[in-house]
C-alpha cells in the first residue's frame, strides 16, 4: 500500500547570529491510509518542526532540505498559495491550543464559515447547514446557538478543541495531523479527543500524525510510534516494542515514567479498596 504521506531524510536549520544550528536531523517516516502514526518527543526534540517544515508553516529564516510528499507528491519547493490550499482540504491540521487559535472577536460561526468557503464553492445557505452538522457530529448540544457565541470566553477548551477537529475533519481530508491536540483540555475531554480521533481513523480510512509528548496518549491512537530526540530519530515499532524493547535511554526514559504512574494508580486504587473493606 503506498503511503498517504512520506519523509525521507528530512532536515531543518535555523540560522542564527551568523551559525547555522540544526534542529532536525535526518527524519524519515511514512504513514499510509488508515493508519495513525504517532510521534513521541519532549518539547524541542524536533517532532512539531519536522511536520511544520513538511506543511510550509516554518518563516525564512529556518532551511529546509530532504523530501516531504504527499500523495505522492513533492510538497518541498510548492508555493505558500499551494500549500495553504492543501492544508484545510487534502490534509486537516488540529493545534495545541484550541483557545488561542479562533479570533476572539468573530463569532464561531463565522470563522467555520470562511474555512468552509475558503475550500468550497458553497452558498451561505450550505455553509450554515454544514456549519450545524459539523457541529452536531462533534457531539456539541445547542448548535444554533454555539454559532453565535464568541471564543474563548464563551466557549470552553475542550469544545473548541471538538470544533477544530470538526474543521479539520469536515472537507473529508486524506492526512490528519494532530500536533498536542489534548494538550490544554481535562482529563475527560482528553478521553472524548481521543476517542473522536480513533472513530475518524477507523471509519474514514484517513492517515493520522499524532503529536505528543505523552506516551499514554499516544499508546490508545497509534499503530506505530516514533520518538524524536534532539532532532533525530532515536526508536520506531509499535507500542509493545517500545515497551518492552525500546533501545534509545530517552525512550526507556519515558517507558519508566509511564510505568511509575501505573504503579502509583494501582496502588491508589488498592489503597482505596483496602479502605472500603476495612
């Protein structure tokens, strides 16, 4: 099965006060139609900007070099024009932090609307029943009402955060990335995220990049992992192989970690029960 979206030998450089420093170093992965691939790093190990220099979203100063395709296609060298016009249509983009990335001073409604027309030829009329079954589909009550209210304040993390993967997922994208996306938002919402993630994957046969630094996230969504280390690629497999034979001492690293909550919840949980039968 040839892949939805493809790195090989990525590299990203920044040049700074007369130095080029290099940020990441050699990336290749590949993610094929039905399949989440999820990528496991701590902040600055490279896992955002491997895929923000894929998707044309890093400025001037940062350079690029390697293969970045998608759909067979060299993404590397495109237009900022044609780049913009793939994300939001062919490839879905969900970000870290939902509160910041609606405008607060339009309507909700109004910005779904012109991402929709942005991608579409629709009339007003078609976009605000989309609007209300985008709305709908996420699980949002009220949706006549939700398309009036201003972001942030009138709407919380968690239901901008199921807004933006409606968006993202509305215009029935081949490639999903998800950079943090459960991030910001509670615990209970971070299980609807992650739940709503696994329905797309499983009944649209979309590709998924799923970001983040945490390993028990991205255990319940991915098929196959990749950690990122100072820019390198330092362990791949599934979650068992990194569990169990993990090679690279960050990952091992992170594998404890995990376990030592487990430990700690297991024993919280039988300190509750030994409580109850006393």
């Amino acid at each position: 099965m040839n892949p939805v979206f493809e790195l090989n030998d990525l590299h990203v450089s920044l040049q700074s006060h007369h130095k080029e420093i290099e940020l990441v170093r050699g990336v290749s992965f590949a993610v094929a139609p039905g399949e989440c691939l999820g990528i496991l790093g701590e902040s600055g190990s490279g896992k955002s900007m491997s895929m923000k220099a894929a998707m044309g979203l890093l400025d001037h100063s940062f350079h690029v070099k390697g293969s970045a395709q998608f759909q067979g296609e060299e993404l590397l060298g495109k237009s900022a024009e044609e780049l913009r016009r793939l994300r939001g249509g062919k490839v879905g983009i969900i970000l870290q932090n939902p509160m910041t990335c609606f405008d607060p001073l339009y309507r909700i409604g109004q910005q779904i609307a012109e991402t929709f027309s942005a991608h579409n030829n629709w009339t007003a009329e078609e976009i605000h029943i989309r609007s209300l079954e985008l709305l709908e589909k996420m699980r949002i009550r009220n949706p006549e009402e939700v398309l009036e209210k201003y972001p942030p304040h009138q709407l919380s993390g968690g239901m901008l955060q199921r807004i933006m993967i409606g968006i993202a997922t509305a215009m029935k994208p081949a490639l999903l990335i998800a950079d943090e996306p459960t991030t910001a938002i509670d615990a209970i919402t971070q299980y609807e995220i992650l739940n709503e993630l696994l329905h797309i994957k499983e009944n649209h046969n979309t590709a998924m990049i799923f970001i983040s630094h945490d390993l028990n996230a991205i255990s319940r969504v991915a098929d196959r992992i990749v950690v990122l280390n100072h820019g390198a690629v330092v362990d791949r497999g599934d979650f068992q192989h990194i569990l169990h034979h993990a090679q690279d001492p960050y990952t091992k690293l992170l594998v404890e970690k995990r376990a030592d909550v487990m430990r700690r919840y297991t024993a919280v949980l039988n300190g509750k029960k030994e409580t109850a039968h006393a």
